[in-house]
C-alpha cells in the first residue's frame, strides 16, 4: 500500500519504506491537488489554471504534461488494472480505487469521532504542504487548521469533564502552541492548569501570553480573558465549574464531590435547543426545577461547559438562605464578570450601578452616583441598567446566564427577572434559573412568573426527576468499579437521587476498596442524608468539627478571620481545620470576588450540621458571631442584614432591632419594598425603643403609600400616632400630620386635606419650628395649586421658599421654584414660569433634579396644550437634556414623547415621528405600555392633520387595544373620537358613527365633558352625511357641553359645525345666527382654533346661500389665505396633497378656484324647485297626508319625512353641484381604464363622487 502524507513535509511510504519524491514543488503541488480533487475527473485546462494562473492557456498545458510526465514517472508501479493516474486526453484524475491511503481523509475521519479525536489529533503533523505557495492550497489549508484547532479544543473540554487535567493541560499547551496568540487557546490553558492545582503556572502562562501579544499586535487582552485571569489571581470558582467525583479517595480531594452527568441526555437536548434559540436572537428562560441533591447544579455546569466550547459568554450567581442582600443572584453574576462589564456598559450604566455594585467605584473612582429620582423611575432606571449591560455583554458572543437557588430569592430579584425577560426578548440572552418547587407556594413571585411567560411561549421548564437504576448501576460501575450487587444496592439506597449517590459513594471510598462493601447505609430520606453526614463529621478530628459547627452557624458561605474569632482561635489552627474540611470535599474556596473565603459544597451538608447542634449552643453562637462581626466590621452597612439575623437568632432583640432598621434602608436604597418592608415590620416587632419603632413604622408606612395599600398604610400610621401622642414629640406629631396630607392628596380628598394642613400648620407654630412651618405652607400651596387657586398657591410658595432659603434647605427650595414655575404657566405668565425654571436649574445639581425634571415635563405639557408650541419644545428639551445625564431612561421617553407632540404642532413632520419612533422604543423596552398607548394616539393623531388617514386609523385602533386592555377608560374614549373624526374624512360614515357611539358608552364613568361633547359632534356628523335627522340635536347637545368645558376653542368650532348642519337642513335663518355667533368668538379667541378656514369656509357657504356675494366673496378670500398660510408651513408637497384630499378643503377650493358651490349652499332663488302642490307619498307605508318636509340634503334635494312611519326619504335626488362637463370627463376617463382614485385625484374631486356617478349611470343603463 502507498501511504501519503501531505500534512507537514510532503512523504510516501510503500509497504513501509520511504519513497523518493521529486523535489519539484510544481511535481508536489500537482500530486496534492489532484489527491485532494480524487472524487472526479479534472479538465486539462481546469488544472493549468490552477497551477500556473499567469501563464497563457498553451503555456499552462504544456507545463501541465511536463508535469504530469514527472509525476508518473516518480510514482512506484502498480497493477495495470489498478493504476494511480486515470489520464484522457482532456482530463486527469487520481484513481480513488488505487492501493493507497491518505492523511488527509484519515484526518478528516477522525475527526467525526469523539473517541478517536487523540488519534486525529496526533496525526495532523503540520500545515497542508507547507512548502506550497501555489493560491489553490490556501481554502484547504485554512480549512484543517481550523479542525485541528476544533479538534484540541473539544479534547481540552472533554478531558476537563472527565477531571483528566494533566492531559487537558496538554492538549491546551498543544493548542496555545500551535497559534500563540489565541485568546481561546490561553483561556483553555488558564482554567486547565488552575484546575489541576497549579494556579502558579496558570499566572505565568497569563503573563507570558500577555507580554507576547503586546509585542507582538500592540493590544491588550480581551476583557473575557482578562475576567478569567482575575478569577485565577483571586482563587474564585470559574464560571460555570463545578467539581466532578472522581476516583480517587477523599484524602487530597479539593472541592465539592459530584458524579459525573449520567441520565441526564434529555434534559442537556433540551437546554442545548434553548441555547441555540438563544443565540439566533430570540432570548429565553428556562426554569429548571427539582428536590434538593437532584444534581441541578450540576447540569447547569455542563450546560456552561458546552456554552463556552462554542464560544459562549457565561455568568453565574445564586441566592442563599436568607438572601443576604436584594438582587443576591444577579449581583453575585456580575461580580464575577466585572472586567467584562467595565469594558462593555456606559458611564451612565455604571454609576446607576454603584448602589448594587459598590466594588465599581474601587475599578472607576471617578464614578458618582447618579442623581436620585422617583423611587419606581430609580427601579426603572436600575433595571434599564442591568438590562442594557447584560444586552450589551451578549452583542459580541450570546450570553448564559445562570442564577441558582431562585427559591430563596427575594420578590425584587424576581422581578427584575420579568423585566429582564421582556428586556432581552429580542437579545443573544439564555437565563438559566433552578429552584425548588417544594419551597415555592403557588402565590411565590417565581410561580407567578413562570405562568405568565409560559402563556408567551419563552419559558422552558425541565422537572428534573431521580436517575433510573441502568443509570446508576452504570455510574457506579464507572466511578467505583461496583460489581452488579453493589451497584444494585447503590440504587436501592440512593433511590437515585444524585446528592445521596455521592454522599454513598463517599462513604465507599472512605474503605479500603468498594468491592469490599457488603452493606450501605440507608439514605432514603433527607434525615438518612444528614446521619451520613453526620457520620463523617463524627470522623473529622475534635477541632474540625468545632469549626465545622461554627462555619454551619455562620451560613452557607463563610469567612476565616470570622470563624477562627468566634471559635477562639489562632489562624494556624484555624486553618488546619480547614484545610480537613477541604480534603473531605464538606467546603470548597469560594473565591474573593464573592466576599467570602470558603462555602460549603451544598447546602444540605451545612443544614445538617446546623440541624445537629443543641438549640442552646446555636443560640449562643448566633450572639457570638454578632459580636465578633461588629467588632470586624464596624460601620459596614452591607452586613446589616447579617447581624440583624444573628442577633435575632442569638435572642438580642434589642440588639437586632436598630440592624433591621438599617437592612430596610439598605433595601430602600436598592428598591427592593418587600425585602424592605420584612426587615422594618420585624425591627418594629422585636424593638422596645419608640424611637426605633416609629423609624421602623415611617418606613413601612411609606412603602405602603408609594403601592397604593391605603388600608395597611392607614394602620401604620395609626399606630405612629399613637407612639407620636404618648411621646408629645412636636416632630414626630408634625411627620404623621404631614404623611395624612400625602395620603388625603392621593386620594383627592381636599377637604380632609385642608384639615389636616391647618392642624400641621398650627402644630408648627406652636413649637416654633421653622422646618415645620415651611412644610406646612408648602402643602398648603400644593392643596391651592389642585384646587385652581394659582394667585394664593403662589403666595403659600414664596413664603415656603423664603423660609427653606433660610433653613439652607435646597432640595425644599427648588421644590417650591417648581411649584410656582408651573402656576405661572397655568396663567399663560410663560416668562415669568422660565425664569423660575432656570432658578431651579442652577440650584437642582446640588438638590432634586427629580422634580425638575417632572415640572419640566409639566411645563412644555402645558405649554402644548395652550399652543405655545415654540415653548413647549424648548421646555422638553431641556427635560431631555436632564434625563440623559442622569440616565433617565423613562424621562427620556416622555421627553421624547413631549418633542413629537409640539414638534408635529410646528410642521417638523420628520422631526416628530422620529421622536415618536424613540419614545415607543423606549416605553416598549420598559414595559411601559400606557405610554405606548400615549405614543400611538398621538403619532395618530399628527397622521390625521397631515391627512394621512388610512395610517391615522390603524396607529389609533392599535392604540385603543393598549388602553382596553390597560383598562383605561379615558385613552379608549380619546381615541374613538379621532377614529371617527378619519372614518368620516374617508367617507366611511358608517364606522364614523359607530365609533361616536362606542366612545359615548364609556364616557360616562370618566366625567368628562369635553369628551362627551367631542364625540357628540363627530356623531352628528356622521348622522348628517347619512341622512338622520338626529345631527342637528346631538351638534346642539355638543355646543352645550363646550360651554360647560370652557373651550373657547372648540366652542366656535361647534358653532360653525352646527351652523353648516342648519344650512344643509334649510335651516337658514338658524345658520346665520349659529355663525355669526361662531365669527364673533373666532376673532376673539383664533389663537385656540385649530381649523380657522373651517370657520370662514362656512360663513362664505351660507353668505352665499343667502345671496350676500360681498360677504361671500369676504369670507371666501379670508378661507383660502388661511388655508394657503397653513399648506405654507407643511414638509413637503405629498403631505400638502394629502391634506387637500379631504372634503370640505375639495369643497373650499371648487368654490373658490371654479365658483363651484354644493348644492345646498346655492342660493335659494336659483336652488331647484320641488312641486309644491304635489306631495309625495311614502314609498313605505303609502301614506301622502302624513308626508312633511325635512329639509335638503347635501345635494340640495328635498328630504321628506313621513309621520306615520317615521321614515325619511327623498323622491328626486340630485346628484351633488359639479358640472355637466366635469362629469363626461370622469366617464371618459374611466372608459379610459383610470381607475376611481385617479380620476379624482386628476379632477379635484371626492373618490366618492366619481362612485356616485358611475353607479348613477350603471342603474339608468347607460353605457
């Protein structure tokens, strides 16, 4: 057999001796190409382009059979009938049934196969003909480099599964050697040699990479790189590892004992699928739930093995019992990423992470936190923070993150974990969550979360259950050596469950051999587990186990310094107990990232020696430990929570109460209310101080008021009165009178409201506090800013803020600036309301930037509203300004929301639904779908001014859904009125009025005349365009509403549209009275009227109706300028197209460009005579007596109405007023093959007319 290897040096063997090859590189390139191209023949030309690509076609082709020639002739023989070459004239082909064999294809084989991946491996001598040039060499070349590389990193990572780290570590060096300069290959490296023990090597290994890649390209390393670097540097765990059992005995055993994953196939498919979902874009969460010692821990570190092979990022952290601090999971997650995460987030990212985060501030110390706001916008604004961090960290590699143990988590990790999944919805994300169903009731955050997303479809959810006896039975045979009865009892006492197998296990290996266990014992119960346990800390030494005891009391993670204080000892002797604990695999390092030393290898092995301790002595370490960490850590918050439990549980109440008190702040500080809210309701309890107590009750209190619980709220403060009354404090007195105003002001009780302010003001001046007088003035001014009273909330303002000027309270100071800012601005004073703004603004980076930008928001909201748009503009980009320096997400938004709104208003039509577009991406991302909801109607709403109505009902319609399913009545009223209002333009007057007519069922709870009044209007119109009669009553029921509203605006408006029903009723008498009341109050009030032509167009309509051509013709004139004035100001001529198409604008410029007028605007002496003395009878009921006039339609024909029947009708219909001529050029124009919309749009005209008319001509035959 002729055996070639093309990898490394080019040579042959036959039958075990070295051929002599040609030393032609042409002769080698030649031979290789024609190896690697055996599945056909190749074309003569195909291979001189090949190899000889700047040559001419007969130049290459005659090198080509030179070449060839060497070939052949170097070749050893063969059979006839088993050539090497198969040659043609016009091919050539190496003769795949030839005796031979090839590296390359063994190579390739190889590599398809995980148990022959050494082999592979080993073969791969080098680069593909390295001392090949020639440009067809370098795709496969590139090619098995990148599956040799493939190949040493699935053999690093399979021999890291299997605990083989000495052979792992050779396959990294092997790796790293074959390119220096790969990332990949000195992570490998770096985690290989850090788990085989030797963190030395693993340093210097980190370095001498370092210094060659600075050398080498100039860079540093990549910030995933550097993070395991640390990891290595501090003795943390790594992501994603978890120890395996191997077999060797315990003595010299570092780390938790676990089995390796059998059983578990299923499940890893599962999350594999997950992850590859994940990674396309479309972020997951899958729960994993299951007993304690399931192995849920284990296959989630399989799950982050597999991850990072494919060149994953992963994240873990996890809750203890009882979570240390909110958001324990998430936290600890970052914290071991922090290199990646400084590297990634933003400065605004980082500094809304500080309070989470401090060790930031340690990396960035120029970091300052940022600016405090709103307690539920500082949530937002934390969560907006996270998530974009965490979106951020998986743009560049799909990011796993696991967080364990979610059943202790508290309700504010949970609901993070909401919103992260809305935030990540679109993102490379995977989170990956375990918990115990036993420890979560069916009303638990996590449950609760898990029904919502399952309903979307995003949640994969694995019960992992107890691994079946072939599983076991073959993992004993594998870790122990079992025999078949051994094994079998393995299963029978284990029962499968993967924590009690180990622990079996272990006690196995205590022996000398596992061939020689005849018997186990039992560990069928969680108490079976706890006496195995039991039994081996009954054979650690004396000392051991004291510490054992110690660290138990201490918690699941623990320190050294700590337990060696508690138990008394030195650290030498601290340490060699330790060091026992560690061999036996009861703890593992923890790492410095997490803040402690050492944890233990699973929770159940710290419950049991916990459980085993005499409730005396646990008590008496409790204290011990209390006092030993105050004495540590003085001063240190973050351990508030820590001693607060210690104490308690050592029956210090007085001693836990005030470290309670400070864990709710802390919680506060991080918006987690219901941690806060446990840990203040328990200081309250155990405390016998009053101080304390009402410290602990005002917390509580205002947790209650910022949700919305008023009965809890109004308890709290029931009993802080009672402590305020027995005391006689005058402050405590004044803070439960000032916290009633607040909850009075909620709930719009002003009359209680007063009441209590008068009994804080009084209460103030009898104790002659200045603080307290000011709070009272200023509730006082905010009661009067409600009720209207703008003059007198001014006065109670100044003075409030004359007295906080002389307090040096700055924060009051603005507050009452911004009171006063926008009482200004409700009287239409802008000038003044700016001035105190900018007031504010130079005192508020020092005090509440918060309120600022919440009066802002007021401001330009108001100014809108008033049409003083220029301002209002202004106002929202100042307020946008402020919220992206204090990284605001939500403010933001409603800035942005607030620029689209004024920016539509001033014709910045581009301008504004870019806005638009940015505030419903950010409400979008904050789950914020009021505003989405807000964003929709209003980009309707400027779509429907622009006349782009078919747009304008679908963005409405959309919204309506938001606000029906919001709840929110008022939204679905406001946008039932606009879809009418462009249902009618489109003349579709049939969904115009259903949709007037929904809106008015559900105006009625809302109280809102305005609304009433506007959807009234709309009705009447639609009902006039179809021909009821009841329009002119519902316009009349309309006017009376906006004079209940006080719209001065909108009051003319509904005058003019009243005045036109009456002149198309034959009303004109009526008409006349109706506009020259709507032109008295237009010249009075035009700065309110959003379509002054609409005003003018009707008074030239019924002036001309009455014959008046100078009035006519005066307001004609006025009309059109007005209308030419406002097309002025549009973007562009497609919206100035758009807005003319709409009727009564077609109507004005026919009447004003051709003197084209709707019938029922001619003038009644020209206006078609009916036969007076013939009434028709009812087509009906038959009746003629019963028959009476109704007036004219828009056609100008006589509508009739019958008595008898309640019918109306009309006998002779006209066509509307357009001209003969007109009219033959549209038939001309559709026998044309125009269609309807063209002709109109070329005409002038409504589509519907062009209808009209054709279905005129169709039903009278005409051709």
């Amino acid at each position: 057999m002729l055996r070639i290897y093309l990898l490394g040096n080019l040579r042959a063997e036959q039958d075990d001796q070295p051929l002599v090859l040609p030393r032609l590189s042409l002769t080698a390139s030649l031979w290789g190409y024609l190896l690697l191209h055996s599945n056909s023949p190749l074309p003569r030309e195909q291979l001189a382009a090949a190899l000889w690509p700047d040559e001419s076609e007969d130049t290459g082709r005659a090198r080509l059979r030179r070449t060839l020639h060497q070939l052949q002739s170097s070749l050893p023989s063969t059979a006839p009938d088993r050539p090497w070459l198969l040659v043609t004239p016009t091919t050539i082909k190496w003769n795949p049934a030839a005796d031979y064999w090839l590296d390359v294809l063994e190579f390739e084989r190889l590599s398809t196969i995980l148990e022959q991946l050494a082999q592979a491996v080993a073969l791969y001598a080098g680069d593909l003909l390295p001392g090949c040039y020639d440009d067809w060499v370098i795709a496969p070349r590139e090619r098995l480099r990148e599956l040799y590389v493939a190949d040493l990193d699935r053999l690093v990572e399979e021999h890291r599964a299997r605990l083989d780290y000495k052979q792992a570590a050779l396959y990294a060096r092997q790796l790293l050697a074959h390119d220096p300069l790969s990332e990949v290959g000195i992570r490998q490296l770096l985690a290989v040699l850090y788990e085989l023990g030797d963190r030395t090597a693993a340093l210097v290994a980190y370095e001498r990479f370092t210094v060659h890649l600075v050398a080498e390209l100039g860079v540093e390393p990549m910030p995933e790189t550097v993070s395991l670097y640390e990891a290595v540097l501090h003795q943390r765990s790594l992501p994603g590892t978890v120890t395996a059992m191997t077999t060797a005995p315990p003595t010299g055993m570092r780390g938790a004992a676990l089995l390796p994953l059998v059983g578990r196939e299923r499940e890893m498919a599962v999350l594999t699928q997950a992850w590859v979902s994940a990674a396309h874009g479309r972020g997951e969460l899958a729960l994993i739930t299951g007993e304690a010692g399931i192995g849920k821990t284990r296959l989630t570190a399989e799950l982050a093995r597999m991850v990072e092979a494919n060149g994953g990022r992963v994240m873990r952290g996890g809750a203890t019992f009882a979570e240390s601090t909110p958001y324990q999971a998430i936290v600890t997650a970052l914290r071991s990423a922090l290199p990646l995460l400084t590297a990634s987030a933003q400065p605004g990212q980082l500094r809304a992470l500080l309070p989470l985060i401090p060790e930031l501030g340690v990396r960035h110390p120029d970091l300052r936190p940022l600016p405090p706001i709103e307690p539920e916008r500082e949530r937002t604004r934390l969560y907006q923070a996270l998530g974009e961090c965490l979106t951020q960290l998986a743009e560049p590699r799909p990011l796993l993150l696991i967080l364990e143990d979610l059943h202790w988590a508290g309700a504010a990790t949970i609901d993070f974990l909401s919103y992260l999944m809305r935030a990540t919805a679109a993102a490379r994300v995977l989170i990956v969550a375990t918990y115990r169903e036993e420890e979560t009731s069916r009303q638990h955050p996590l449950r609760e979360l898990r029904r919502e997303f399952q309903q979307e479809g995003r949640i994969t959810h694995l019960g992992l259950t107890r691994l079946d006896q072939d599983a076991v039975v073959a993992l004993a045979q594998q870790v122990v050596s079992a025999p078949p009865d051994v094994a079998q009892q393995l299963y029978a006492e284990s029962e499968g469950n993967p924590f009690f197998l180990s622990e079996l296990v272990r006690e196995m290996l205590a022996h000398d051999s596992a061939t020689e266990a005849t018997s186990l014992p039992p560990a069928r119960s969680l108490a079976g587990v706890q006496a195995l346990i039991n039994a081996r800390i009954a054979r650690l030494a004396l000392n051991t186990r004291l510490i054992a005891e110690v660290a138990a009391v201490a918690g699941v993670t623990f320190n050294l310094e700590l337990v060696g204080e508690v138990a008394g000892w030195d650290e030498g002797q601290t340490l060699t107990a330790l060091d026992e604990l560690l061999d036996q695999g009861l703890i593992r390092d923890a790492g410095a990232r997490s803040g402690y030393d050492f944890v233990f290898s699973h929770h159940l092995i710290q419950d049991s020696i916990y459980a085993a301790l005499d409730p005396g002595v646990r008590a008496r370490r409790h204290r011990r430990t209390a006092l030993v960490l105050e004495d540590l850590h003085p001063g240190r918050e973050e351990l508030a929570s820590e001693l607060a439990r210690h104490f308690d549980l050592g029956a210090e109440a007085d001693r836990a109460a005030p470290y309670y008190l400070r864990s709710a702040h802390q919680a506060l500080a991080v918006y987690a209310d219901e941690e806060a809210l446990a840990a203040a309701t328990r200081g309250y309890e155990l405390s016998s101080d009053p101080g304390i107590q009402f410290a602990a009750l005002a917390l509580a209190e205002g947790i209650h008021q910022r949700s919305g619980e008023r009965e809890p709220q109004r308890t709290t403060l029931g009993r802080m009165e009672e402590i305020a009354s027995e005391l006689d404090d005058d402050d405590m007195v004044c803070e439960v009178l000032r916290r009633k105003v607040l909850l009075h002001d909620v709930l719009g009780k002003r009359e209680e409201e007063a009441t209590m302010i008068s009994a804080l003001k009084q209460r103030a001046a009898d104790s002659g506090s200045n603080r307290w007088q000011a709070v009272a003035l200023q509730a006082e001014a905010t009661l009067q800013h409600h009720l209207s009273q703008y003059d007198a909330a001014r006065t109670s303002a100044e003075a409030a803020a004359n007295l906080y000027r002389q307090l040096g309270d700055i924060g009051s100071q603005v507050e009452c600036y911004c009171l006063l800012a926008e009482c200004y601005i409700y009287q239409a004073q802008y000038n003044d309301g700016q001035a105190l703004i900018k007031q504010a603004i130079e005192l508020a980076p020092t005090s509440n930037t918060a309120l600022l930008i919440r009066t802002l928001k007021t401001a330009a909201t108001v100014a809108t509203l008033q049409r003083e748009y220029h301002t209002g503009y202004q106002l929202a980009n100042q307020m946008l300004a402020l919220c992206h320096s204090i990284f605001d997400r939500e403010g933001e938004a409603d800035a942005h929301f607030q620029l689209a709104r004024a920016g539509g208003w001033l014709m910045q039509v581009e301008e504004a639904f870019a806005h638009f577009d940015l505030a419903k991406a950010l409400y979008t991302v904050l789950g914020n779908q009021l505003g989405e909801a807000q964003t929709l109607l209003s980009s309707g709403n400027l779509l429907g001014r622009l006349g782009r109505h078919d747009q304008a009902i679908t963005a409405h319609e959309r919204a309506e859904a938001l606000f029906a399913q919001l709840g929110n009545t008022r939204g679905q009223v406001v946008v039932l009125s606009n879809l009418a209002v462009s249902h009618s333009i489109r003349y579709d007057h049939a969904s115009a009025k259903a949709a007037a007519l929904r809106g008015l069922t559900l105006v009625g709870p809302i109280n809102s005349p305005e609304q009433e009044a506007t959807l009234l209007a709309e009705l009447a119109c639609a009902e006039l365009e179809l021909g009821e009669n009841a329009a002119v009553e519902h316009y009349e029921a309309a006017l009376a509403l906006r004079h209940i509203a006080a719209q001065p605006g909108r009051v003319c408006i509904t005058l003019s549209d009243l005045a036109a029903a009456y002149l198309r009723t034959g009303n004109l008498m009526a008409a006349k009275a109706a506009c020259n009341e709507a032109l008295a109050r237009y010249r009075s009030d035009a700065q309110y009227i959003e379509q002054p032509e609409h005003i003018s167009w009707t008074a030239a309509r019924i002036n001309h109706a009455l014959g008046n051509e100078e009035a006519t013709r005066t307001h004609m004139e006025e009309a059109h300028a007005v209308l030419e004035r406002k097309l002025a100001t549009f973007p562009d001529e497609a919206a100035r197209v758009d807005y003319r198409q709409q009727d009564f604008i077609r109507d004005l410029l026919a009447a004003y460009e051709r003197d084209e007028w709707p019938a029922y605007a001619q003038p009644r002496s020209s206006a078609p005579a009916e036969d007076s003395t013939l009434t028709p009878a009812c087509p009906t009921c038959g009746q003629a007596d019963a028959v009476v006039k109704a007036g004219l339609r828009h056609s100008g024909s006589q509508r009739y109405r019958c008595q008898h029947c309640q019918r109306y009708f009309t006998p002779q219909p006209h066509e509307r007023g357009h001209s003969d001529e007109l009219r033959e050029r549209a038939f001309a124009l559709y026998h044309q093959g125009r269609s309807k919309r063209a002709i109109a749009r070329e005409l002038d005209i409504s589509p519907q007319t062009v209808s009209n008319w054709l279905a005129a001509a169709s039903a009278r035959g005409d051709q």
